[in-house]
C-alpha cells in the first residue's frame, strides 16, 4: 500500500471511533513509522511502504482507535518549542500550560533579589521548569541568581523529568527532587532566604469534570495526575497550608498556578481563607478562559 491508501483507510477508522482528529492522528503515526515528519506523509502520497513498515503502522493504529493518546505512542510531546519524552507514569503537557512558562518569566521581570528560587511543584515530566530554564539560558540571564527546582512524589515521574532535563543540556541546572508539594522546603528551610517563585500546575479537576473526561484521558493518563477531590481543590488547599509554614521563614514568596477555568470563584475564597491580604491576579487563555492565578504574598 501507498501512504494514500493507508491514510484514507485508517482516517476512516479513527472517524468511527469518534477520534477528534483523525487525519492529523493517522500522519503523525506514519510519519513515526516511516522515521519522517508529518510533512513528508502529507507531499508523498504515492510513497510505498513495506511489508515491515505495513505491519508496525497496523500495530500503532489500533493502540490509537482504543483512545491511547498519540504522545504516548510515540513517546513524546512538543510543549514551548521542546519536545519532552513522556510515558503512562507522566501527565501530557498541554498548550494551555504554555501560558503558565509565561506567567513566570513575566514575573521574573518584576523580582529585584539578588537570588531567585524557582520550584516547579508536581513537575511531571519537567516540561514547565525545563521551558523557564531553557528560556532564561536564551535569554542569557545570570545562571548564579537562579536556583531551579523540579519537585514530585513520584520516583517514575521524576525519572522522566531528570532525562528530559539531560536532552536538554540542563541537568546541572535544575535539581529534582521526590518530596510531598513542599515538603522539602519545609524541612531544609535554610534555602528559602532568597525570593522564592512556587510554580504548581497540581492535579485540579473535580470527581464530575473527570468523570465526564474523553476516554484518552480517563482511561489512560495518570489519575493522580487529574484528580484532586470532589471540587478538584483538594491539592491547592494541601499546597496553601504548606505555604504558610514556608511564609513564617521568608515573605519573599509569589505562587504562579493553572486552574480549571470554572475554578475562579472557589480558588479566590480558598486563597483568602489562608492569605487573607494577598494580591490576586488571573489570566486567560488564548480560549479566553480563566487559566492562570498569581498569588503574591
């Protein structure tokens, strides 16, 4: 068969199972199979395959048409201009957290410490500190003022990011560490003399947003990646009371979250609860949903 007859049969497949992107899907996967970009399958229609290259695309496209999501079939994910390796122990960077890396390296603009700690809370497969650090090095900022942090509770996670951080020439750079949100700030409160930026993309959807989810989420991303409770607020409040432990060392501190956009109401009242007289800020998306929180303290 010719990528022409392979991509109009296997879109066909992928449209009956209600898969979003069917075309885009079936060229991403033979471009995996035929070793080239996307852009060749799309101006090679009449490129043959082999028997071999047959067999391999057949076995990868119905790992698709059961909702695997295509990053873990081919075990890796572009996020900020990067690609990141990811597997079934990682949550699947998303473009909407692209606007989180933002957030951050707008905010690094306003801090005039001397010394900056940049901690990444449930890092996942690094992409969001990664991005930050990768940015800053662009942008020649001093690598003495920044102190990176990659913080999870899982060693399988954490394994990932550490690999992703040596593609990426950053591994003397960030420090990952396995610890309990910021548990380790906690108990080496000796590091936060200096300003301190929390960055925390944490498990937030609710038991009814997750439950709802399409089955390439539900059924294959971590759940402890997604679920957080009955409103999905569960971790942020678990992260706010750490934070008032840390907040009686230094009050040089910002948080820097994602949310749920109908999270906006419920996050604002949980805030005040525990900082009373802290400074909110949101940012939407390029959806134009509520997406980012900034917290200063």
């Amino acid at each position: 068969m010719n990528i022409n007859q392979i991509l109009a049969d296997s879109i066909e497949k992928l449209k009956e199972k209600k898969i979003i992107t069917p075309q885009l899907d079936a060229e991403l996967l033979l471009g995996f199979i035929l070793k080239k970009p996307r852009e060749y399958v799309m101006i090679h229609p009449e490129h043959q395959l082999t028997k071999l290259q047959e067999t391999g695309y057949k076995k990868i496209l119905q790992r698709r048409l059961k909702h695997e999501p295509i990053a873990y079939i081919l075990g890796q994910k572009e996020f900020y201009g990067l690609n990141f390796k990811v597997n079934k122990h990682t949550l699947i960077p998303r473009p909407e957290t692209e606007h989180l890396v933002d957030a951050v390296i707008s905010n690094l603009q306003l801090v005039n410490s001397k010394k900056i700690i940049i901690a990444d809370i449930g890092t996942g497969s690094g992409n969001i500190i990664i991005s930050i650090a990768k940015n800053n090095e662009q942008q020649s900022m001093s690598s003495n003022k920044i102190k990176y942090f990659g913080i999870d509770i899982s060693e399988k996670v954490l394994a990932i990011a550490k690999k992703n951080s040596k593609i990426h020439k950053l591994n003397n750079k960030i420090k990952f560490i396995k610890s309990d949100l910021l548990k380790y700030f906690i108990d080496h409160c000796s590091l936060i003399t200096d300003h301190c930026i929390i960055i925390a993309n944490l498990p937030y959807l609710s038991k009814k947003i997750y439950f709802s989810a399409m089955p390439d989420v539900k059924n294959f991303e971590p759940k402890s990646a997604l679920l957080s409770g009955m409103d999905g607020l569960d971790h942020y409040e678990k992260l706010f009371k750490q934070l008032k432990k840390i907040l009686l060392i230094t009050d040089h501190c910002s948080l820097i979250l994602e949310i749920s956009p109908e999270q906006k109401k419920s996050i604002t009242k949980l805030i005040k609860k525990y900082f009373p007289n802290a400074h909110i800020e949101f940012q939407k998306d390029l959806a134009q949903k509520w997406r980012v929180v900034k917290l200063f303290i």
